[in-house]
C-alpha cells in the first residue's frame, strides 16, 4: 500500500488540529499550560509515526509488493523471518551451553523453529542468510531515524576510509587565435570517514520455554529498532568527545561507561557541537522569543550554503515546533496540502525549507548548552544545516550475537555498529554551512 492523497490529508488534518489549538489559545492572550505542551507534543509524536508507518508500507509495496513472509500457523504464527532470527539465535546459544537443560526439549524447540522457518522462506529454513535478516533489521531501524536519512551516506568498505571530493574550479582566460590556452592544475581533496563503534548489551533471566520466547521476540525487536535509532540520531546531533562540561552535561565530568551519556563520547563531533564550539560566530544567542527573524538570521550566517532550500534543512526540538505554529512564516502542513513532499519527521517548512522535529534536540539552559544537573532556565534551539556538506558512514549496521551466562542463568544479547560522521570542508572551525540559534525563550 502506498502513501495517498487520503493518507496525506489525515496527516495534514492532525496538524492543523494542533495549530487551530495553538492559535485559538494565543488570540484569546492565555499562553498554553505546561500540561497542554505535553499533550500537543505527544500528538506531534503521533503525527510522526504515521508518516512513518505510511512511509514504511509504501517501501515494501517498492520492494516485492507485499509485507515480509510471516508464519501461516502453528505456535509461531504471525511471526517474520527476523523474528525467528532472534529467536534462533538464542536457540544457539542454549545448545552451546546446555548444563541443566533438559536436551530433549532443545530438540523439540529446534524441530520447531526450523519448520516456522521453513514456512516463511520457501525451503530456505535453516539456512536462512543472515545478510537478510540483518538488511530487514536494518530497513526497519532507519525508518525510524529522523537525521540520518537527511545527509549523504556512504558505505565504508574499509576503516578509515577516503572520500574522493569534487575537483577544484578551472580558471577561464580570453582566448586567443592560434595559441595554446592557459591550462588550470586542478586541485582535488579528499574526506576521511572514520568509523566508531556503539556497543549495548542486554541481559534477562529467561527459563527455556517457548512460549515465553514468543512473547519476548516482539518485545526485544521493537526496543532493538527503537533504541538504535534514537542512539544514530543523538550522536549525530550531539557528539561531543569532551569529557568535562560536555554541550550535553555541561558542569561536569563523564566517561564513556557512564549510563545514557557515555555515547556521546563515541569519537566524532555532532552536527551542535560545530556551531557551539567549533566556529561559534555560527551561533547566534537569540535570547527572544520566536520569531519570523530568527529563521533568516540563520540562513544568512550560511552565505552561499544557504541558497538552495533542496540542500537545507532546519532542526529543532519539539518545544520549540510548537511555539512556532504561531509565527506566520512557519507553513505547516494545512498550508503546504495533500501534494507536498516530505521529508521523513518533517511537519512544516520556511521559505520551502523543511523543518525537522527530533527528541534528539534537547532544550539547554541560555548558552545554548545542556546543563548536567538540569538548566537554570529551560531555551528553545533551532538548527540549520546545509545536508550536502556532511556524510553519514557505516562501516557495520547493526549485528545481533546471543551468548547464554550459565552462573547468573542469563540470556545475554549484544547489539552493535559502527558508523562515522564528518563535515566536508575538514576545518570545523571555519565551516560556515552549519548554524544554531540557541536561548529561544518562553518554550515551556
């Protein structure tokens, strides 16, 4: 099934809902509830994920027409190709280490799993190439992901490796007749994508039986999807691999095995990090509330970058998309109709440049910085980037390996990638295609 004219005009409806309410509350002079703020944001959050599903169907119709094999019946009815994958893998595990398990019963499971198996490939069963399970995982997970989708992406057969850029520009001369012409030695460059790796692991008391199993595979791949695309985001966005008043906890000192904040450590600076730190006269302390302006303030600090709108892209938290509902300029979807073309997470654009809502973009305290123990007072952000001039690496999607601890009798499952990130001119601290306004007030 593909996305519609009346998939688009239910979307569209959604948001203008939340506009209509937005604006019928600022007429009236009664500026929303913090409460009312949640609820909006929870409705922007709905809006979002059905573009998302919409988005999704219409991949699998592209790409064979229907949803992925699923088990017609038996214990495993309903279930996919990567959900026995999961499920295999644990079976692997146990049978590696099987003290006190009942062998008979790891039989029984495997005759089972590799008959559910059979049943959605078509005789494949067992043999089932782990390429594909990884490619359907890996689908799944980018859909879900706001930021990476918006840059180029590049496959990294080796680690580090080298980009090939664009030549450099050739010189013209006034020709003359019967001479040879001036000749330009053209300059070239290069860009080095330098993977790192994420790493999480996950362990769960679990006793062998299968029906058990069952009810965890649905519950394992939705968190598996879920998580690793909220981690992609957050590093693209907000990578920084200082260790004391990082821009995510400013006022203090973290380290890279430190719960929900070590990943920012990963290796590479995010997209914030260059206008915050790198080159900071790309950042503009707005200290106001928002604003027609301050969306031109920041496309101007991009010169040339911020020509065309294709190449641009604006990113913001969610706070701060629904303060701008009232800004004139800001088009939402009841403006731009049914036949417009979105980016994935996109609910507005200015000036025909999109404007992406990630719950990556946290608010920060008025120097545009994330305070450790909480902000003094909670500012708006508000992003721009020209897409074209960063690059998205991938070294390994994800992989999935499923141990057994035989003392703690725990089920252990690791998950990982590796992926870079970088700029495209190579000198951060003179880079003009990236730009934050930061301290936008009166958000919450």
């Amino acid at each position: 099934m593909t996305i519609g004219t009346q998939d688009l005009e239910l979307i569209r409806k959604e948001v203008a809902g939340i506009r209509e309410f937005y604006n019928a509350r600022m007429d009236a002079d009664i500026p929303p509830l913090k409460e009312e703020i949640g609820r909006i944001a929870a409705q922007v959050a709905g809006v979002q994920e059905m573009w998302r599903q919409g988005e999704k169907e219409a991949i699998l119709a592209k790409y064979g027409g229907r949803e992925r094999p699923r088990v017609p019946y038996g214990k495993y009815q309903g279930l996919d190709m990567l959900d026995l994958a999961y499920m295999r893998s644990l079976l692997n595990a146990q049978m590696r280490k099987p003290l006190g398990l009942n062998p008979h019963m790891l039989e029984e499971w495997q005759a089972n799993l590799k008959a559910a198996m059979d049943s959605t490939t078509a005789g494949a069963g067992d043999e089932l190439a782990p390429t594909q399970e990884a490619a359907a995982l890996w689908m799944d997970v980018n859909l879900e992901t706001m930021l990476a989708p918006l840059f180029s992406r590049v496959e990294m057969p080796t680690n580090p490796f080298e980009v090939p850029l664009q030549l450099g520009d050739v010189d013209w001369y006034p020709g003359t007749e019967n001479l040879a012409a001036t000749s330009t030695a053209l300059s070239t460059a290069k860009q080095t994508l330098t993977a790192y790796e994420l790493v999480g692991q996950v362990p769960w008391s679990l006793s062998l039986d299968e029906d058990s199993i069952i009810a965890m595979a649905a519950e394992v791949r939705g968190s598996l999807i879920r998580n690793a695309a909220q981690v992609i985001d957050d590093v693209l966005l907000n990578g920084d691999n200082t260790t004391t008043n990082n821009i995510n906890a400013d006022g203090a000192t973290i380290s890279k095995t430190e719960a929900g904040k070590g990943h920012w450590l990963l290796g590479f600076d995010g997209l914030v990090h260059l206008p915050l730190v790198d080159n900071t006269g790309q950042a503009n302390n707005h200290d106001a509330a928002v604003s027609d302006d301050m969306f031109n303030e920041m496309r101007a600090k991009l010169g040339k970058y911020g020509v065309r709108p294709s190449e641009l892209a604006y990113i913001t938290d969610v706070n701060t998309y629904i303060r701008c509902l009232g800004v004139d300029n800001f088009r939402t979807m009841d403006k731009l109709g049914p036949n417009a073309t979105l980016l994935r997470g996109q609910l507005g654009a200015v000036e025909g440049i999109p404007v992406i809502v990630s719950e990556q973009m946290r608010l920060a305290d008025t120097d545009g910085k994330v305070t450790n123990g909480g902000n003094t007072t909670d500012t708006g952000r508000l992003l721009m980037a020209n897409r074209s001039q960063w690059r998205v690496g991938f070294r390994r999607e994800l992989a999935i390996e499923t141990d057994r601890d035989i003392q703690k009798r725990q089920n252990i499952m690791v998950v990982s990638m590796r992926l870079a990130f970088v700029e495209r001119s190579g000198s951060r601290s003179s880079a003009t295609h990236t730009a934050l306004q930061y301290n936008i007030t009166g958000v919450t």
